[in-house]
C-alpha cells in the first residue's frame, strides 16, 4: 500500500510539474484597449497644403488658457489613454469641405505658450494628401493634436484596439 500511495504522490508532482511548466511557456495576448474620439476642426492651418500642419496655434491656446480655449476651431486635442501605447490606432476624415488632410502629433505637453521657438518632444504622423493618418501610439507622449492641413470645416474619427 506504501508502495501505491508513493507512486501516485510522485505521479501527481511530476504532473503538475509538467502543466506548470506548459503554462508558464505560453505568453498571454494582450487584449488591445479601444479609445474612441471624434471630433471637428472648422479652419486649416496656414500654409499647410505647402507642408506640415503647425500645430503651434492649437497648442499654444490649449496651454495658455488652461484647455479653456474650445477645441475645434484650429484644430482637435485630446488626451491618449496609456493603456493604448504601442497599439496601431486610425485617424480617419468622416466629413468635410474639399480633399480634406488631417494629421496627428502625439506631444509630451503643452510647452511654453510664450515660447514660439520651441516646442515640447514629439512624434508625428503628417502624410501629405488627403485622408487622415495611421500608426503606432507613442510612449510618452500623452496628448494628441489633430491638425487639418487642407480642407474645411472637418470631421474626424480616432480610433484604437481594433475597434476599426
């Protein structure tokens, strides 16, 4: 009987040795976090359908006022969920006057609103053309700038976690 009993103790932990070793070899997928935002812009920036848009206006009015000033009017910004930081994410035109271009800077802040000759780090997506952007969502920047380089009066749809 001691014989038996042994033999199924020692069963039973090479068992569980064997699964827990299974288990611990699989990596979990990492469920993508969906964030949604949609908004307008009524104007395009100056000079943007001759190169990229400057986001300096929307973020030096955002920053000053303290996101009193309404989004909307030269351009959209909004904050970056963190638990979307390195999932792929689509900016897409929704509507609006003529071949719209929108584009999309990710900022690590606001930066000095008095300040014109800097700006806070940042990445960008800004293909020339018209349509929105798509991309990778950067660590360490937290807000988001959608610009409209040509176009007018413009709606938008930001999208992350295969939610599009």
């Amino acid at each position: 009987m001691r014989k038996l009993i042994a033999t199924l103790i020692a069963a039973l932990m090479v068992a569980g040795m064997v699964s827990g070793s299974a288990v611990a070899g699989k990596k979990k997928k990492k469920k993508p976090v969906v964030q949604h935002v949609e908004g307008t812009i009524l104007l395009p920036q100056p000079g943007g359908a001759l190169a990229n848009c400057n986001y300096r206006p929307q973020r030096s009015a955002m920053g000053a006022s303290n996101e009193a000033f309404p989004n909307g009017v030269l351009g959209y910004t909004f904050y970056v969920d963190p638990k979307t930081v390195g999932q792929e994410f689509t900016l897409e035109v929704e509507g609006g006057t003529g071949d719209v271009d929108l584009d999309i800077v990710f900022y690590s802040g606001y930066g000095d609103p008095s300040d014109p000759t800097s700006a806070p780090a940042n990445m960008g997506y800004e293909n020339a053309g018209a349509g929105g952007e798509k991309g990778t969502i950067p660590e360490g920047f937290p807000l988001a700038f959608v610009c409209m380089a040509i176009g007018g009066d413009a709606s938008f749809m930001y999208m992350t976690g295969g939610s599009h």
